[in-house]
C-alpha cells in the first residue's frame, strides 16, 4: 500500500492562510477587548483595580529618573539585538552561505584542536554575542552598584495583583497611569524583569550550548544539558525578544512619545524635543548598521580574527 505525498506549500497557500490568519487575529483582539471591558465593569473587578492600581511602591530608597549610563546602555542593548536577531536568522535560514571563516589558532585563543570552519553569518552572530553579553555585564554591575535594580527587580508580592490589574486595564483600552520616570507599572516591572534576568540568561546558555566554545567531550554535562534542549528553546527565545521589542515600541509612542523618549534618550522628564533628536540619530545609527552587515563590509573585519574563504 503506497503512502500518500506530501503537497508541497505553494505560495498561494501561504497567501490564503495569511489572508485568514489576519483577520482571526484582528477579531480575537476585539474579542479581547470586549471581555476585558465587560470585567470591568463588574463590581468585584473594579474593587480589585481599586484595590491594586497597576503598580507596586518601590523602596523609599529607591533611584528617580534616568542616569546617562543607561540611555548609552539601551542604546547598545537595541543596536545589538536588532543584529543579533537578523544574524541569527540569517543564519537558521541560509542554505547557501556568504562565506566561511576559520578561528587563527595561533592568537589569543589557542586550542588543542583545530579550529571549526563555520559560515560568515554564524560568525558575525557570535561576535555579535560576545559584544551583547559584555555590555549586559557591564549593564549589570551598574545596575546594582546605583539601586537601578529595584525599578525592575519585584520587591513586594503585590506586584503580581497589580500586574494583573495593569494587564486587565490595557486591555480594556483604559491604559494604566504612566510615570516611567518614578515607578514602572507592574506589569512593566515583572516584563522588563523576565527579559533581563530570564530571557537574556537563556539566550546565552542556549547559544554557548549550541557553539563551538562548548566542551564536547564533557560526557556528564552534555547528557544533562542536550544540544536538542539548547535549539528547542534558543529559537522561542529569540521570538520572545521579537515580540517584548514590538510592544515597547508601541508602548512608547502610544503612552506619550515624546516625555518617554526624555527618559530614555534625553536623560530629562519633560516633553521636548531633544530626546526625540537622540532617537532618531540611534535610529539612523542602526539602520546604516543594518545595511553595512553585507559580505563586502564583513570579510575585511573578519579576516582580522581569521582566515575568511568561499
């Protein structure tokens, strides 16, 4: 008995699905919204936002506004994981690579054996790694040398009900009160959290996992951490930064572009102009990044840290 083929996807299939997928997104939003807006309006529910405003009070010695270091630090947080997110599907999508490049043996990192030839794509994303995971130390150890930490670190349980209220409000369109420059919202607060001290983490272990810097002959420690776990999770990952970065964005210029764009680029909180200029000029920055990250560009950096090849 002969098995049945497989239908290859055709464009048009995929078109259709879109065309489908769209509006079944649209309408499950309305959906959303309709729900949330009825809850609501039930007294229970609306003793409970009362109750539970949407954000929880930080310590009494906890830091007001924005220091300088850490608008440089968002900027080079963004520049990164734009690259980082495009080199990396570049690099699970590419069949035909640009070029290979082969680690010099004989510079500062010397191994017994020979250096494994990867693709010109894996190795801007792991040069890329290197440089987001250097200036994440760096972003940590300020972040807890100047009490940065508690407007982002949970420090009261009842976080987690005013997370819940600050969800139930955005969703009923009647968005939660804004002053980043003192306190997060909860649900700011526990997202900017998962991000830092999850997200990022796993990103990391995942991706050493999955490199070539990752000791292969350490029976014990690849049966407790399996490559196929490290791939299982490094892509949903990267999925989860996608969709934090699509919603902040949105966040921030639907909640006051302007006094949010201060606080991050301007280091002031008021509602000028000037944050808006430094934004745009990171802006530029990065897409004149994005456009430079071309074969032409890469093999004369790259040939720097090793011999490039076809």
């Amino acid at each position: 008995m002969s098995t049945p083929t497989k239908k290859p996807r055709t464009a048009a299939g995929q078109r259709s699905r879109l065309y489908w997928a769209v509006p079944a997104v649209l309408g499950g939003l309305v959906l959303v919204v309709l729900v949330a807006r009825w809850l609501m309006g039930l007294p229970a529910v609306a003793s409970f936002v009362a109750d539970y405003p949407g954000h929880s009070e930080l310590p009494d010695n906890a830091p007001v506004g924005f220091p300088a270091w850490l608008a440089w630090q968002h900027f080079l947080n963004a520049f990164f994981l734009l690259l980082i997110i495009r080199t990396g599907w570049q690099v699970r999508t590419t069949t035909r690579p640009s070029g290979h490049w082969t680690r010099n043996n004989k510079g500062l990192i010397k191994t017994k054996n020979p250096p494994t030839k990867i693709s010109l794509e894996l190795w801007f994303h792991l040069t890329l790694d290197v440089l987001w995971i250097l200036n994440g130390l760096i972003f940590a150890v300020l972040l807890f040398a100047t009490g940065q930490w508690m407007r982002i670190v949970p420090t009261s349980w009842d976080v987690f009900p005013n997370a819940l209220s600050a969800a139930l409000q955005y969703a009923s369109l009647d968005w939660p009160t804004e002053n980043g420059w003192v306190n997060y919202n909860a649900l700011q607060l526990l997202s900017y959290f998962a991000t830092v001290f999850i997200a990022a983490p796993l990103a990391f272990i995942t991706g050493l996992r999955m490199s070539g810097a990752w000791p292969r002959k350490a029976a014990g420690l690849n049966k407790a951490f399996p490559i196929e776990w490290a791939r299982a999770v490094h892509f949903p990952v990267m999925i989860y930064f996608v969709a934090f970065i699509a919603v902040h964005v949105f966040l921030v210029l639907a909640t006051g572009a302007l006094r949010n764009l201060n606080h991050m680029y301007g280091v002031r909180d008021d509602d000028g102009w000037f944050g808006f200029w430094v934004f745009l000029a990171s802006v530029v920055v990065m897409v004149a990044a994005w456009f430079l990250a071309r074969p032409l560009f890469l093999r004369p950096v790259a040939s720097l840290m090793g011999k490039v090849s076809r």
